[in-house]
C-alpha cells in the first residue's frame, strides 16, 4: 500500500478495526497506554474547556479526554473511518455520561469552526495523513488562541543508531509476523512505509512553526522508538 493515499489508509483502517485494540497492546506490550496517559498529563486538560480527539480510531484517548472534562466539556472524537468509529461508538455507550460526540471526517479539512477547542490530541494519526503539513495548519486553525495540542507518534531515531536497528528489526520481525495471525501482514508492513516518509522530530517542529503556532517541541519517548510533539497556539 504507497502511504499518503487517503482511500487506501481509510480502507486500512476499516479491515483492521476488529483486531486494532488487541493488536496495539500486544504489540506495545500495553505501553501505548503509558504513553498516551503521559501524553494526557503533560497537556493537563481541565473540566470546562473543549477538546478534539483528532483521527481518534477507537476512541480510547477521547473517552479519557471526557472523563477529565467534566463537568462542563466535552470533546470531539474524529476518525475518516467509520469501522474505528463505531467501535469507539459501542465503547462511549458503556459510560453514557461521559460528554464526547463522534464524527467521521477528515482531519486535513475537518468540519469544526475556527477556533473551536481549547486543546487536541493525536495519537498515531499525523504520520498517516496524505500532507501533515496541511494536518498541522488544520490543527492551528481549530484551536483557539493560547490553546495546546499533543501529537503522540512513532519517532524517526537517526539511521544507524541502535534505536533506529532495533525499530526496522522489532517492525519486521514481530510486528508484521504477529498481524499476519490476524491476517493483516500488508496493514502492518504499511507502518514502516509510512515512517520512512514521516519528518523527524526537528522537522515536525519547523512545520508546526510555519503553520502558525507560537511554540512547538519534540519530545523522543521509549529510547526515541517513540516522539510526542507538543505544540501551543
Ligand atoms: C493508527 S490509528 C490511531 C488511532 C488512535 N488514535 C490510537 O491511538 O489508537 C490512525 C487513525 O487515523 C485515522 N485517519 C487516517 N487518516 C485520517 C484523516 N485524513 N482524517 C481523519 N482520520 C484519519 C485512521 O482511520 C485511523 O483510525
């Protein structure tokens, strides 16, 4: 699959939601969690303020952006996928309380007013958009001034270093061979595509600053396997 073909990544997405969640643990041995949960605090969202959950598959960093949002908030979840979509749908009707809506759109042109939100989260979406340039000046434009945003990702580590070794090897040796049991080898050999075109940290910081954000840093997690860029607007 040539990463950046948006029909593609969608259909992607669609076959791979029944055995998303359960893959993503066993592949991060749960540390996806960890590391969206350091995601959460670091940006501290605050009962009262409005968030997105920008191509937010099944809806797990939504559901605990609502939690923390109460009373008063609430947040957008968005995913272009409806497969994800329903799943983080069936999830949300477990705590109907919780004050989180969902919407199948695209993150590169998402129907939401300027100036919407006051923080927005990303979790693995950035690196799968046709133009994270375009992504990151959509961002800008949703949120309001003074706000922030998280965008949790895999990292680009140099070539050569061991981090670098050690992520070809862990993507190819354990990641497509464990997704082949779940008949989705092509799915998961996209990741490593989708890295190799995907800016590394310095330059998510440069396009985040060219569209239009005051600040903006990259943070490398897990040994640089994994970035978080922070951005404020
Ligand atoms: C790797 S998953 C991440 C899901 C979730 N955020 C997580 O961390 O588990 C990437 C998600 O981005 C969505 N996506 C890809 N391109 C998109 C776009 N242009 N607009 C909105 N969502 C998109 C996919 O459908 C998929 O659900």
């Amino acid at each position: 699959m040539k990463p950046g073909d948006a029909e593609a990544v969608e259909q992607l997405f669609n076959e791979a939601a029944p055995s998303y969640d359960r893959l993503n643990d066993w592949l991060s041995f749960g540390l996806h969690r960890q590391w969206k949960r350091q995601m959460v605090l670091q940006l501290a969202p605050r009962p009262g303020e409005q968030w997105l959950d920008l191509c937010c598959g099944t809806g797990d960093l939504a559901l605990a952006l609502a939690r923390r949002l109460r009373p008063g908030g609430g947040v957008v979840g968005v995913d272009a996928a409806a497969a994800p979509l329903a799943i983080a749908a069936q999830r949300s009707a477990r705590e109907p309380w919780l004050p989180v809506h969902w919407q199948q759109g695209d993150a590169l042109n998402l129907e939401l007013q300027d100036a919407c939100a006051d923080g927005a989260l990303m979790a693995y979406g950035l690196r799968n958009l046709a133009d994270p340039a375009a992504g990151l000046r959509e961002l800008r434009r949703v949120l309001r001034e003074g706000g922030r945003a998280g965008l949790l990702d895999f990292n680009r580590p140099p070539s050569g270093t061991a981090a670098a070794v050690f992520q070809r090897t862990y993507l190819r040796r354990v990641v497509v061979p464990v997704a082949s049991r779940a008949g989705l080898a092509e799915h998961y050999a996209y990741l490593e595509a989708s890295l190799m075109r995907f800016p590394d940290g310095p330059a998510q910081q440069q396009l985040a600053l060219d569209a239009g954000f005051r600040e903006a840093c990259h943070c490398p997690l897990a040994g640089g396997l994994m970035g978080l860029l922070t951005v404020w607007a």
